[in-house]
C-alpha cells in the first residue's frame, strides 16, 4: 500500500514507530478490552449531537449544582 501525501509530516518530538501487529499485541499485554457497550454509546451520542438533540450546558450545571 502506497500512501501520497499533500504535505510532508513534521514531527517535534520524539517517536516510536511499530508495526500495527505489534501495537495489538501491546494493548493486550497492558490489559486493554474492548469495550462494545461504550464504543456503541458514544457513536449514539454522536449522533443525537449531530441532530442537534442534546442538553443544553445551563441546563445540566443548574442540575448539577
């Protein structure tokens, strides 16, 4: 696979780069779990904001306080 890209990337710091395989096998290691209930809420959230079908900011800190 061939990327192009538009503009070259700068990089300011440094970086480890590793295979996608590996990364996987990492995150394993480190006890990550996928998280299907979460990931399937969020992309829900996404969708009610993107309807515009969300509370408003005064409305949640009045409750809140």
């Amino acid at each position: 696979m061939k990327i192009h890209l538009a503009e070259p990337i700068t990089i300011d710091s440094p970086m480890v780069i590793i295979p996608a395989e590996e990364y996987e096998f990492l995150l394993k290691e480190a006890g990550y779990a996928p998280t299907p209930k979460l990931d399937q809420r969020i992309s829900q959230a996404r969708t009610r904001y993107r309807k515009k079908k969300y509370l408003a900011w005064d409305k949640i800190k009045h409750d809140l306080v």
